[in-house]
C-alpha cells in the first residue's frame, strides 16, 4: 500500500484579481445597427472555429448581442462567412 504524503496548505494570503469590466463597442461607438455585410467588424466575434463568441468573452451588451447573433447567421447564409472552419 502506497503512502502519500499530505498536501502543503494553500496561500490564502493572497487577494483574488479583480478583472476590469469588458465594454461593448457597439454601445461605445453607438451604433444602433448592426450591418451583416461588414464582415470585418462580425469577425471579431466569431471564434476561430467558426462558432459565435459569448457575451463575457467580447463584453457586448445583450441588446447588442441580439442583432449581432441575427447579423452573424445572415452573413453565414449568404456564405460572407463560414460556418466552420476546414481542419485536418
């Protein structure tokens, strides 16, 4: 039978880090519409994979992350962009 030996106490010590609070960039340069045909802006919202990024990784606000969810499904239906990614 092994014997293992007990884990060392935590550092407790230590406050947790506080992360500043993601701003939506539509609310910041008010835009109140979303355009499907802008691809360059839609894709910083799209992961790498294809799939559409949440709300707390991108810090949109929900009423924007709405119209965006519309603009990005349009813009995959017209095929402006995809939605997957090939890999191998």
């Amino acid at each position: 039978m092994a014997v293992t030996s007990p884990r060392p106490p935590r550092d407790t010590t230590r406050a947790p880090k506080r992360q500043h609070r993601k701003v939506c960039s539509f609310c910041v340069e008010k835009i109140n519409y979303i355009d499907y045909k802008e691809i360059s802006r839609l894709r910083r919202f799209v992961s790498d994979r294809g799939k559409i990024l949440p709300r707390r990784v991108t810090g949109t606000c929900a009423r924007h992350q709405r119209p965006l969810t519309t603009a990005l499904e349009r813009a995959r239906a017209i095929a402006l962009l995809p939605y997957t990614t090939e890999t191998h």
